[in-house]
C-alpha cells in the first residue's frame, strides 16, 4: 500500500496550440490542421507526464474547449456548437480578476451530447503506456444550460434533467470501456454556490443541495465496485490564474459534498489559507461506507496559480499533517485544481503557456516524490 496520487486532469495547451485554435474558429485551418496540433500537445503531454513518475497519466484535456463545455462545443469561442444550444447562456463564474466564462443556454429538447470524453481516452490510450485517467463535467454544471427562471418551450426543466443524468452517466461509461482506469466528476460549481455573488444571479439560489441530488442520481447508478474509480474534484476554480469562490469557507460545502457516493474526492488545499483546519473537516465528514464504498480524500497539495514550484519535502510534510485527520488508508494527494481548465489560457503570472506548461510538470514530480517520501514516514511503503 502507498499513498495513491493522481492529477485532476487539464494542463496549459501551448502557444502554437492556442494560435491554432484561434485560427480556426477564424476559419484560417482546417480541422484536419487543428487536429494536427491537438495530437501533438497531447502526445507531449502524456510522454512528459509519464516522465515524472505519474502513475496515472492523462492527455491534458489538450482536445477540449473547456472541462466543461467539451460535450457541447468543438472550442471555447463556440464554433461547432451542439444543436438546441445558442450562445448566450448565463455566466458559469466571475472571476477574481474581472473576467467571466459563459455557458451555452438551452433552446430545445432533447439534450444530447455532441462528443463524448471516450474519443479523448481512445485517442489517448494509443500514445499512453500508463493507465489512463479522464476528467467529465457534473449534471450539477450543465443543469445551468436550462435558463433560469424561464421553462423551454415543449422541453420542461424535469424532462431536460432526465435526459441530463442519462447523458452524463453514458458519458462515464463510455470512458471507462474506452479503457479509462480513473474517472473524475468535475464539481466547481459546488464551492461557487455557496458564495451567493449579486453579478451571478445563479450563486445566490442556494442550489447546492439539487446539485449534489442531482449528481447522486448519475452516480448512484453505478454499482460500489465501479464506484470505487468514479471521483468528484473541487476546487474554486483556476482560469489565467485567478479563481472564482476561494473566499468561500470549505465548511459550508464539505458536509453536502461527501453525501455524494463517489469512492474517491480531489480537493483543492495548496492553496488554502488554513489547511489544517480542512483536514480536520474532511476527516470529520468523509465517509467510511457511502453504500458500500470506503471515501478516499486527494488532498491538494500542489497549486498550480503560483508559479512557484513546492518542493517534495513541503508535499510530504502537508500529508503527513493531513494524516493526523484523514486515516492513512483513505489519503491521497492531487493538485488542488486542472493546470489551465479552459482552453485559451496565457497564464498570466507564469509569463506565457508554454513556461506554465513546463513548470507543471516538474510540479507534478514534486508531487509524485512527496506522496513517496509520505508513504514511507507513514509506514505505507513496508506494507506494500
């Protein structure tokens, strides 16, 4: 045994990749051409993070529009977008530093997936020799396709969440037989709805317990067994490094968050300003048996906003102390977010993408080396 360590999923698309992006949604490239591009950076991404010791490596979402937007629309700027969906949706968060991302808003039924996270697993598994993990997007973001307060003409709001849960959950399976090892339920929105910002009418309607019903519903679909790689992250958000709900208290959203029956959590803690205090929180409201699977806790311990690179040692030493609250057996070590959940990022503290993008590598071994040293002051690696 050994203390598991796994990312959350995305890392900085770079520069060229980016300019490939924009020319096409300015009709400059092809597919073909962008495709081109999205093979490389994810062949880069795999080998490379295969480099550090992962022992579960991903593409870095490098196909991808945004971790959430992907089933809907070929990039970020919306081209290629899915039908019964227009552009105009409500804002999915602001940002500390001003800036916004906006979803789509549904126009119709029924509601379907355009691409599912299989073909990014497929694609994956060719250039891949470790096992492979792939992050989706939660019910709970995509219920914020339906508007707010207005019902879609001949597609009533319970119809849409039906068909909702029936697509995220195909999404899972069809990753898992893809030859997914891991599958990790990205759940940000959790921490932004308890916020309640006055610019994000949304936040203020207290809908994080429909959301965590919303996601039980997906989830509770798969038996203990399966349940037991299903994960949910959280985080406060992480898009050209600023953040959308760090100032929201980790107590108002862990208690609801573990009532998910999901076998494992990614939790943003790097760069939580008292961290103790959290594990304390998480130990106290983690689950031993959520119907029938043991709750691992992934600690963050890796902040990929700062481009300060934390040495093994100041890993090792947050687990260790994460350890005194969260049994050993069930303790994990993540970063605390995505390295560049959306597409086009510049990483503004890093000084571009493609320094971001090297950096989060040796990050990622930091964090590899700490979970070792971990492990071996808890007695883990004798046991193995």
């Amino acid at each position: 045994m050994h203390i598991p360590t796994e990312p959350v999923g995305s890392l900085p698309r770079p520069a060229k990749l980016q300019a490939a992006i924009a020319a096409y949604d300015a009709g400059k490239i092809t597919k073909d051409q962008l495709t081109q591009e999205q093979d490389a950076a994810c062949l880069d991404s795999i080998k490379r993070m295969e480099a550090t010791g992962s022992p579960i490596v991903s593409d870095g979402e490098q196909r991808v529009s945004s971790f959430a937007t992907y089933p809907l629309a070929d990039t970020l700027a919306g081209t290629g977008l899915a039908e019964n969906l227009a552009g105009d949706g409500q804002y999915f968060a602001i940002f500390t530093d001003g800036h916004h991302r906006q979803l789509p808003r549904l126009t119709g039924g029924p509601f379907r997936y355009k691409t599912y996270a299989a073909e990014y697993v497929e694609k994956a598994k060719r250039m891949a020799t470790k096992p492979i993990k792939q992050a989706v997007i939660a019910p709970s973001m995509l219920a914020l396709l339906y508007p707010l307060d207005d019902e879609v003409k001949g597609y009533t709001r319970e119809q849409f969440l039906s068909d909702l849960c029936d697509e995220c959950e195909k999404d899972i399976r069809k990753a898992f037989k893809a030859g997914a090892s891991r599958v990790s339920i990205d759940f940000t929105e959790g921490r932004l709805a308890c916020r309640n910002d006055p610019k994000n009418p949304w936040t203020g309607r207290k809908m994080l317990a429909s959301f965590i019903e919303l996601n039980n519903r997906v989830i509770d679909r798969f038996s203990a067994e399966e349940r037991k790689n299903i994960g949910i992250h959280t985080c406060p958000g992480g898009d050209c490094d600023s953040t959308h709900s760090a100032d929201v208290d980790y107590a108002d959203l862990l208690p609801s968050m573990f009532k998910m029956n999901a076998g494992y959590f990614l939790i943003q803690l790097a760069s939580e300003k008292d961290k103790e205090r959290v594990y304390k929180l998480i130990g106290e409201y983690s689950r031993r048996d959520a119907n029938g699977v043991p709750q691992v806790a992934f600690i963050g311990v890796i902040n990929p906003q700062n481009p300060r690179v934390e040495t093994p040692q100041e890993v090792c030493d947050d687990l260790i102390l994460a350890s005194k609250y969260i049994p050993k057996e069930r303790l994990g070590a993540t970063d605390d977010c995505g390295f560049s959940p959306f597409s086009i990022d510049v990483k503004p503290k890093h000084g571009s993408p493609d320094v971001a993008r090297d950096i989060a590598f040796q990050k990622i071994k930091s964090r590899i080396e700490g979970a070792r040293m971990a492990s071996e002051k808890l007695g883990l690696e004798a046991a193995a």
